[in-house]
C-alpha cells in the first residue's frame, strides 16, 4: 500500500488529516510500536549485539506494519525502544516512520520532549524538519513547562499530544493534587490545553494540539472531556496494561469521537500465545482491538 496520490491528497491539517483516517477504517485505534529484542519472535530473534539487535528489531517492525496496516489508522512509535541503539536507532526510526507512510499510516512519534526557548525549538526541528517522508505527523509533549514549552512543537501541519493525565501510578501523586481553587493540578493543565489550541483548530472542530488522558483514569477523563471539548486524546493504557473497553469510553464525546486509544503489547506480542504465524496472531489482535473500540463507539 502505497501513500495517497497527490491528486487524493489527505488534509494539510494534522487533525483532520487523524480524524479522516479514523473514519475511513472506523477504528479509533493505534498500534503502539514498543519493540523490546528479547521478546521477538524466534525468526527474527538474533542475539542482544546492538547492530544484530537493530536489524533484528528492524525486521519485526517491518512485518508489524504489514500485519497491522490494514487494519488500524495509525501507529505510535517508542522512540526510547530505538534511541538505545544510538545512531543505528534512529536511522532505524526514520526509516520505519518513512515505511508507515508509504502504507498510509498516521505517525505518531512517542518521545514526550519537553524544553523552553531555543532547546524546544531544537527539538522540535529534530522531529520535524527532517525528509518530510521521514517524519512523524504527531509528537508527544511534556505539557508541564507551560506554555512555552508547548508552541515551539505546533507546528503547521503537525500535531503534538500533551501529557495531562498520564496513565502510570506515579502520576497520580502530582496529577491529582488540589489546588486552592479545587481543580486538580490535571484539571488545570487541561484547561492550559484547551485555551492554547483554540488557535489551531481545523475543519474537523479539533485541534492539532491533542492531549494524553490514560485509560486507566477514567474517573478523571469524563471531567477532562469536558474542559478540552477540542482536543483529540489519545488513550494509552488499554490491554496489557488493565485498561478495558469501558474505561475508555469517558474519553469520547457523545457521538464516539475525539479520542483515538492505543494499545502495544496485546498487538504486537499477541503471537506469543501462538508462534506457528506471528504475522497472522498480530494481524488478528489487530483486527479484535479496532473492533471492539468502534463497535463500543459506534463507528461500527
């Protein structure tokens, strides 16, 4: 599968361009690519040499796009998973980002950066001004410098999800303290969200800046729901990390949209339950994930 044509070219605008590819599969999903060496199937598994190892996670994650890109609108990518194999990691990362858009996939690149000033700019630059083919469409964002740690990443045609409520037990230590006047320090942030990405607002009513809100907080979500209305959240968590179906619906509106859920290891090392065809048990988990989360929206 090959990247639409220009002549079918997708929405300029990072949102809308999400919000259409969600529609066309009617999967509010994304496949999280956290590729961990030890855990790859036997007929890539070569040793823990980083060069072996690097290719090794090259070729799975090569099989993981094919397994999955018919099935699923968008994928996320670790960039920690590559980043430890220095130099050979991130030309491998590229190179993979470059394979999910020819297969048309949305790229989102899960690295949380999180600077002021100039180093933002930098970071910004380092993921975004490289060949446009190799780049991801989204970022995630450390959202708790503030304001000017969050606009250097918006970018015109790209977009950035801001961690607000994140979906680890630590988080809770922060994110749920009180302020004086009674909203959570999350409900806080989420308001910072919402007013900042009122100016990047597409076709579609959402914002090219998203919000992170874990599925496993799903007493807090329907409230953040409501204070950034604009904001598509993307929703780590479910699967192998407790989340269900149902902690995930407060994250979308009442028509079943706004929020696209993600989900890693149930995907991608769903073969290890059945190694006789790791691409088929992928391809499979693949197709159970998108549908239980549209057929429980109502995209199905």
């Amino acid at each position: 599968m090959t990247e639409t044509t220009d002549s079918q070219s997708p929405p300029a605008h990072a949102a809308d361009r999400l919000i259409e590819a969600i529609e066309r599969l009617a999967a509010p999903v994304c496949v999280g690519i956290d590729p961990v060496v030890e855990r790859l199937p036997a007929v890539t598994e070569s040793g823990k040499d980083p060069q072996i190892a690097a290719g090794a996670i090259r070729s799975f994650v090569l099989g993981l796009l094919d397994a999955a890109a018919d099935c699923v609108p968008c994928v996320k990518f670790q960039s920690a998973c590559f980043e430890r194999y220095g130099h050979r990691g991130i030309a491998i990362l590229e190179e993979l980002i470059a394979e999910a858009r020819q297969r048309n996939l949305q790229v989102i690149l899960d690295a949380k950066r999180g600077d002021i000033g100039i180093s933002a700019d930098h970071y910004a630059a380092a993921v975004f001004d490289s060949a446009a083919d190799r780049s991801p469409h989204w970022l995630t964002i450390n959202s708790y410098l503030g304001e000017d740690g969050i606009q250097p990443f918006l970018r015109e045609g790209r977009g950035a999800f801001a961690l607000v409520r994140t979906s680890n037990p630590g988080g809770d230590a922060l994110q749920r303290q009180k302020l004086a006047d009674g909203r959570t320090i999350a409900e806080c942030v989420a308001g910072m969200i919402a007013a900042i990405g009122r100016d990047f607002v597409g076709k579609s009513g959402y914002s090219a800046l998203g919000a992170v809100v874990g599925a496993t907080r799903s007493e807090d979500a329907a409230k953040l729901r409501k204070l950034m209305p604009q904001q598509i959240f993307l929703v780590p968590g479910y699967g192998a990390q407790g989340g269900g179906v149902q902690d995930v619906l407060p994250c979308f509106n009442v028509r079943g949209r706004g929020a696209i859920v993600t989900a890693s290891r149930s995907v991608i090392y769903a073969f290890e339950k059945d190694r006789t065809d790791w691409q088929l048990s992928v391809t499979e988990a693949a197709k159970r994930f998108a549908d239980e989360i549209g057929s429980a929206v109502g995209l199905r």
